[in-house]
C-alpha cells in the first residue's frame, strides 16, 4: 500500500511541474505525399530557443522531421530516375536568439546526412543550412512558433539545393 501511495504522490509531483511547451503548426509544409523514394528519420521532438532570458520551449505538430521530409520531397521530385532511393538520418535541429550582435533574430540551424542510391551507385552527403529571421526581444512564444515556420522553410529551400545536384550528379556515367 505504501508503494502505490509513494508511486501516486510522484506521479501528482510530476504532474504539477511539467513544462509549458508552445505548440507550433508545420501542417502548412507538409505538402501531399511526393518521392516516397526519400525517407527522413526521426528528429528531436520539441526545440528549445536557447540563449533567452525566457525559456521557450516549441512542441512542432506534425513533427519537424515530418514537414522537412515534405520540403525535400516536393525539391527532388522532378529529378527521380528509376532505381533512385534516398536515406537520411534524422535531422539535428538547433534554435538560438538573443545574440549580442543581433539581439532581434533567432536562427535555426539544420543539419542531416543522406546516402544516395542510384541504381546501385552508392553516394554519401552531409547536409547543413542556417537560416535566421527577426523575432524582436520580449517577445511571446507564439511569435518563436511562427518564426519556426519560417526557418524551416528556409532551411530546408537551402539543403535541397545541395540535394537537387547531388542526386543529378549520382546517376551513373
């Protein structure tokens, strides 16, 4: 009896601090399903806006591996050739504002790594992109979700650039 009253008072301590958590809809980057031939993995489930004097959590619904998939997808659907296939591991995702220098911006850096298969020639890539909008100090959280959209967006326009000449490139000679 005492480890299910113990067991319940953590769960109820539990509950009491869990963390605020601002949702964010990337619905609008998820473009109907193109390139199944390109699959992403997982990434991180929430993104936390460091270097804030206020902790900003943003929870990306669908998740953000999700609508970066999309973004890909809808760039090199145009360039598939039969016997294409593309696999990247999950993204790594980083918020930051607040800089000395730019005290008004936040920036997202992405990250990824893709192995190209091309008829059975085998291609590796490391993808990188950074993108920064202005989101002005003491700004609520909503505003750092709105601005997530806008990042990613830009980001991932910035690794499919790499991306789009690479799988070009991989066809066979």
């Amino acid at each position: 009896m005492k480890r299910i009253l113990v067991a319940a008072g953590v769960i109820l301590l539990g509950a009491c601090s869990h963390e605020v958590r601002t949702p964010v809809a990337l619905d609008t980057l998820v473009v109907p399903n193109q390139a199944p031939w390109l699959i992403l993995g997982d990434g991180p489930e929430q993104l936390e806006v460091k270097g804030l004097d206020q902790s900003v959590k943003l929870q990306p619904e669908p998740p953000l591996a999700k609508a970066l998939e999309a973004q890909l997808r809808a760039a090199v659907q145009k360039d598939y050739f039969t016997n294409l296939t593309i696999a990247c591991d999950g993204p790594k995702a980083a918020l930051r504002g607040g800089d000395e220098d730019a005290p008004d911006a936040v920036r997202l850096e992405l990250s990824l790594h893709c192995v190209i298969n091309a008829r059975g020639y085998v291609s590796s890539h490391d993808y990188r992109a950074t993108s920064t909008t202005s989101v002005p100090v003491g700004s609520d959280n909503a505003a750092y979700a709105r601005a997530l959209v806008t990042l990613l967006r830009d980001g991932a326009a910035q690794i499919s650039a790499g991306l789009e000449p690479d799988v070009r490139n991989s066809l066979p000679k």
